[in-house]
C-alpha cells in the first residue's frame, strides 16, 4: 500500500502503479505541454499517464487538467483538445470546460490578441460525488419582480396568477476563474507554478475535508500545500529532485501554518471556557 501525505521522486507512472483501484478522490495538476515548459528534459507519456488515471480515479473522482496549447509556425498546436478528446476516449466525461483567465499576462509582440488564457477541463468518473460551488453575492439581491404565470388548465382556476419573487442573495460563480500570476509563493526557483489561489478553489470545490488529493506533477508543490491548508490528504510525484526540494520547503511552510492555526483555535476555546 502506497503512503499517502507525501511526495515521490519518481514518475508519476511509478507512484500510481503502487496505488489501487479507485483510490484517489480528486487530482488537481498542471502537466509539461507542448514543451512551453522545460522540464529538466524528461518524457511525457500522456495516453499511459492519462489511462493510469482513469484506474486509480474513485468512481464519482474527478481530475482537474489545467493545460494550454504552443503556437508553432503560426498555429497554435491544438493538444489540449487532443488530450480532452482521448480522456473521453478512455472513459472519463468531460464535466466541464472551464477557464484560468490570467489578470497579468506577460506581454508579447505578435499578430494575435494576448494569450491570457488555459483551460481547466475537468474531467469526472461517473456523476462527480462532490460539488461545492463558490458562490458570489448577486448584484441585483432582494429585488423584487413580479411573475405573471399562463392560465390555468384546471376548471378550479381560470384567472390570471401574478406571483412576486426576490432575487437571492448569492448565486454560483461561472466558470471562469480569474487569478494573477508571478506572486511569491515561499519560492521562485520553478518555472511555472500556478497560483495558489487556483489550488484552493478547485481542491475545496470537488472534494470534502479527509479526501485524498493527487498531483502527478507537483512541480512546486502547491497542491500539497493547498492540500494541507484545507484539510485534505494527499500524494505527490515530481520526477525533478531540485523541484522536490522546492515542494519539501513549502510542505514545512504549511504544517507550520496549520500548526500555529491549530495553537490560536486552542487559545480561542481555552479563553471561552475561562
């Protein structure tokens, strides 16, 4: 049995060959794509690292695939959809398509609109068993409309019925999530990390506090760190060792955060009691 809260130096495909069947509740990472990212020149075998997902992927799990495309010779090269198309190929459904909106793209001189964008498809097993929406308040919340409904059929009740509703409070966020990049995240020593903030949402939007959360390319080790913040379980694989020593220093960083979270709430309770 493989140990969970921790981070393997291997490939992703050693680490979850000693995972079983339906065990990962939910995976959060960005691969290496379209070699935008250099990536200490190691392979990536995405049909094998994609069906091994599938496999150890809980019935009702879900993978959250942040990805974006390179422009070659003027094309951009479209394998984002290749990947979306094969993880449907293999059994996943496509949940939703949704989009990582960069607020501070890094400005380039070209014959397009800046690129300010990736895609985060999120993939599900089966019906997700988990959704918690971000909800954000309403800009028309406790407005009052009337509603005027049809006639009715029934001979009981042949007049018109107005009815008045309230706009809620809150609603569901869309489907576009808006993060800045570039801010220090305890360090700056790997190429492309993604924000911290994109980690929290999706870790506390498709799983529950318990829950075990996978990275296949920790990278810099945001979503362990997330991971612990928010009370989840998790593995990590990054084949790189510089980038594991990245990772360790950042999972210290959160388990010293937790701990002192920890200390204040005991003060907290301790001083009620008093």
């Amino acid at each position: 049995m493989i140990e969970i809260n921790k981070n393997y130096n291997e490939s992703n495909l050693e680490t979850m060959a000693r995972m079983p069947d339906n065990f990962i509740d939910l995976t959060v990472t960005s691969p290496p794509y379209d070699n935008l990212r250099e990536y200490k020149g190691y392979s990536f075998p995405f049909e094998e690292i994609a069906n091994e997902l599938y496999r150890v992927t809980k019935k009702g799990g879900v993978v959250v695939w942040i990805v974006g495309d390179a422009t070659n010779n003027g094309s951009e090269s479209g394998t984002s959809f290749k990947q979306a198309l094969y993880f449907m190929s293999i059994g996943f459904n496509l949940h939703d398509t949704m989009i990582y909106r960069k607020l501070n793209p890094i400005p380039l001189t070209h014959n397009r609109y800046e690129q300010a964008f990736e895609y985060m498809f999120v993939f599900s097993k089966g019906k997700p068993n988990t959704f918690n929406p971000i909800k954000i308040p309403c800009k028309t919340a406790g407005t009052v409309y009337n509603i005027k409904r049809p006639k009715a059929i029934s001979e009981a009740s042949k007049r018109d019925r107005d009815e008045t509703m309230t706009t809620n409070n809150t609603k569901y966020k869309d489907n576009i999530f808006e993060y800045c990049v570039g801010k220090k995240q305890g360090t700056q020593t790997h190429p492309a990390p993604f924000p911290e903030e994109l980690a929290n949402d999706q870790i506390n939007t498709w799983s529950n506090e318990g829950d075990l959360v996978y990275d296949p390319f920790m990278g810099s080790g945001t979503t362990a760190k997330m991971s612990i913040l928010n009370n989840r379980n998790w593995i990590g694989s990054e084949i790189s060792s510089e980038y594991c020593n990245i990772i360790e220093e950042r999972i210290k960083i959160a388990l010293e955060e937790k701990r002192k979270e920890k200390d204040l709430q005991a003060q907290t309770l301790f001083g009620n009691e008093m």
